[in-house]
C-alpha cells in the first residue's frame, strides 16, 4: 500500500513540470490574445476620428453678403484633409494586419514601428499648420496684413476648430500607438551582457 502511495507522488511529481508547463502556454496564449485585441481596437479609434475630422472639414464652407470661404481656398486645411485620410487608411490596414493571429517576427515590428513613427509626424504636422491658420483667422496679425475673419465666417472657424481638435486627438493615439509599436519592436533585442571584469596581472621589477 505505501509503495503504491510512493509510486502514485513520484508520477504526480514527474507529471507537475509538464502541467506548469501547459498552464504558463495557455495564460501566454490568454495574455497575447488580449493585446492583440486592445491593439486592434486602438488602431481602429483613430480610424474613425480621422475620418470624422476628414468629413467635417470637407463640408466646411460658408457664404455671406461678406463673401464666401471653403477649406479648399487653404493649403493648411487640404493637408488636414489628405493626412487624416491617409491615417484613417493606414490604421485601417494595420488593425487588419494586427487582428491576424500570427506571430511578431522582427520585420513586422520594424514595419509598424517605422510607419506608426512617420504617421504620427504627418498627422501631427497637419494639426499643428491648421492650428495656426485658425490663430490667425481669429486673431490677425497686422505686421502681414492678415485681419481676423472668424467674426466674419464664424461658422466655418467653428468647423474648422472641431475638425483640429479631433486631428489632435488622433495625434495622441498614434502617440500610445507608437509608445506600444516601439516597445514590442526592443523588447525582440537582448539586454546587453555585463562580462566579468577582468584583473591585469602586472610585474613589478625590483632593482
């Protein structure tokens, strides 16, 4: 009876590696199914903003007894546009790439790092000129003969301010897409080897 009670705890414990071994695969699986998921759903917030803010700005023009203005008789306000289209797209195909169950090899985060890095630049860029133009418009500036307009067209600053203000936050989701995008892309790289320090033996002569 104590042999077989001996017997039935070796193979328990022969068996116990081989379970944690199972169980830390299956929270892994459980672990990387999850950032995949939240990976996906933020690659799609800025898809929808973006387009938001493209639309907005496409519908903006107005027309009074002052004259009329649409967002096309600004250079600052058509990159607006193409930039958030560009990024709605891009975030786009990158939620369908990130979805797909596949491992992350190096050149695939090189990629998302690389592209996250110069979306962010161009979608960043196209906020910040537009941002300025809307300063102008509501401020003027004398020393370039530019006088304030939005008392004039207020409703086209008012859409134009509402299409900026969604650029920026889809700026600030190509920031955290960015922050994830370079984290998995080091984290592939090895932290670097501390080589015991080596004693140099000297000889010392004696006159």
């Amino acid at each position: 009876m104590e042999k077989s009670e001996m017997g039935n705890g070796v193979a328990a414990a022969s068996r116990s590696p081989m379970a944690l071994m199972g169980s830390s695969r299956y929270e892994n699986e459980e672990v990387n199914t999850s950032m995949r998921t939240a990976e996906t759903m933020l690659r799609l917030v800025p898809m929808a903003l973006g387009v938001a803010a493209l639309v907005v700005m496409l519908k903006n023009s107005q027309s009074n007894e002052f004259g009329s203005v649409s967002y096309s008789d600004l250079g600052a306000f058509r990159y607006l546009v193409h930039a958030n289209g560009i990024c709605a797209g891009y975030s786009l195909l990158s939620a369908i790439i990130a979805a797909m169950p596949r491992p992350s090899t190096m050149p695939r985060a090189w990629i998302f790092f690389l592209l996250d890095q110069i979306l962010t630049y161009i979608i960043l860029a196209a906020g910040a000129v537009s941002m300025e133009v809307l300063y102008l418009a509501n401020k003027g500036d004398v020393t370039i003969t530019w006088s304030a307009a939005c008392g004039t067209f207020f409703g086209f600053c008012h859409k134009a301010t509402t299409s900026v203000i969604i650029t920026f936050i889809v700026v600030i989701c190509y920031a955290v897409l960015s922050l994830i995008s370079s984290y998995r892309l080091f984290s592939k790289f090895d932290g670097p080897v501390n080589y015991p320090s080596k004693t140099i033996e000297t000889t010392v002569f004696h006159g």
